[in-house]
C-alpha cells in the first residue's frame, strides 16, 4: 500500500503529474463514455471487448507485483508506474483500433515527456558527496578512523534508487556532522567496487540501491541485508534508513565526540 503524504498531494498538482493521469486514462474514458466512443470507435458498443479487458487487467497485475518487487512506498512513485504501465497498454490498444489514433496517442505522450519532464523529487539542500573508487578508498576504506560513513551504492537506471535519492539527502540534511558523512557511489560506473561488496549490479538486482555503513574503515551494517542466505527486502524510506543505522544515537554520538581541529602554535 502507498503511503500518502500532504507534501506528496501537492506534488500531483505539478502539471505533469496531472497529464500523465490523463494520458493514463484516456484509452478507458474515451472508449466508454459518449460520444467520444462513438466517434472514435465507430462499429462498438461503448464497452471493452474481451481482448481489452485482458490486456488492462494484465497491466493492473503487472503494476501490482512490479510495485512491490521494487518496494514502492510512496504514492508519487506508484502512480508514476501506474501511468507509465497503463499508456503503454493505452498505445496498443489504440493501434489495435486505427493505427492513426495509436501515432496520434504516441505523440502525445511524447510530447508530454519533452515538454513536462518530471519534476525533481527533492529540491531542498543536498550535503552528500559523490565518490569514485579511489576517493571511496582513500576516504572512506582508509581514511580518518574517527569518521563515520553512510555511504548508498546507487545506479541512475534503477527506478528504487531513483526514489530513494531524497530520503538519502534529507537525511545528510539532518545528520551530517565533520564526522558523521554521507556520500553516493554509483555501481554502473565502479562495478568492481560494487562486486567486492557482494552488491550485484545486474538489471533485475534487488540489491538496488544498496546502503553501507562504515565505522574505523570497516563496514559494520548494511541494508538490504541476507538473513539466513536469503535476501531481506528493505523499503528506503527515511524513517526506515534512520532506524536501521540508528542514526539519532550515531548523530548523538558523533556530536558528543567532535573533531578536534589542531590548532598550530605559535612561535615565540
């Protein structure tokens, strides 16, 4: 079930969210209600055929187990899979109908795509630093001990990482100290990095996005985590992020230890 937030309701009111709805359910309206069904449809009854019913009830099925394989949480995210799912099913069944009105539909949702890009799901500031695998080993593996790091191995192609992408900045937002960091590295461009941690970097990974926690240089939790060989799903919401690393007591901790900067003195 997605989760519904006030800040997610007003996200909806961007246009293309509001568009994408339509586009989504065009094919249904137009195909039921009069008099667009009998003008576009000429030779129907205004009702889905066997043929169209199936092929909306195999979206629906599919939207259903893509939604939760992903761990899709929140309401944005499901309906934006919801939409994409449901013009796809829209297409074809409008070229199933009159190729004409398929390239019209077609049009339309690319023209949607190219004038109403998606919005950015977090626009707010955005502490985390970017790695490479030799600043991951310098800073993180072999770096200051005194340092803590949260570090999410991300790849920009996987829909989860996408949406985790702002839970993971707010929460640098709220944590982040000299010594308690967060930081981003992405798999698809440091693969080898992602297989000496047991992430795998395949297209159907469920280890997508996958977040470490370092301490001393070594890595001491992780999620998503294996339990008993098998792989614990784990939806990266902020609440459920900073509960499983325990971040109000790590952020507690690290203020109460701070850096000590060494200040030079001074010659006589």
């Amino acid at each position: 079930m997605a989760l519904v937030t006030g800040a997610e309701l007003r996200r909806l009111l961007h246009p293309h969210y509001l568009v994408n709805l339509l586009l989504a359910a065009c094919f249904p309206v137009l195909r039921l209600v009069r008099p667009f069904c009998d003008v576009l449809f000429p030779g129907g009854d205004c009702q889905l055929d066997f043929r169209e019913t199936e092929i909306l009830t195999f979206v629906a099925v599919v939207v259903l187990f893509r939604t939760r394989k992903t761990g899709v949480v929140r309401l944005v995210p499901y309906l934006s899979t919801a939409c994409m799912y449901a013009k796809v099913a829209g297409l074809l069944l409008f070229f199933y109908w009159d190729p004409r009105l398929g390239l019209v539909y077609g049009a339309l949702c690319l023209l949607q795509l190219l004038v109403l890009p998606e919005p950015p799901a977090y626009g707010g500031p955005d502490p985390v630093l970017y790695l490479d695998a030799e600043s991951f080993r310098e800073q993180v593996q072999r770096g200051d001990r005194r340092v803590t790091w949260l570090v999410a191995f991300y790849a920009l192609w996987s829909p989860t990482c996408v949406q985790m992408a702002p839970a993971f900045a707010q929460l640098a937002t709220r944590y982040a100290l000299d010594n308690l960091r967060f930081a981003k590295l992405d798999v698809t461009r440091f693969p080898d990095l992602a297989h000496e941690h047991h992430i795998s970097t395949a297209a159907l990974s469920r280890q997508l996005p996958t977040v470490l926690l370092f301490q001393a240089g070594r890595l001491v939790a992780r999620r998503p985590d294996a339990q008993g060989g098998k792989l614990v799903p784990f939806a990266f919401t902020e609440e459920n992020m900073a509960a499983a690393f325990d971040l109000n007591n790590l952020h507690q901790e690290c203020r109460q230890n701070p850096i000590r900067k060494k200040v030079a003195g001074k010659q006589s």
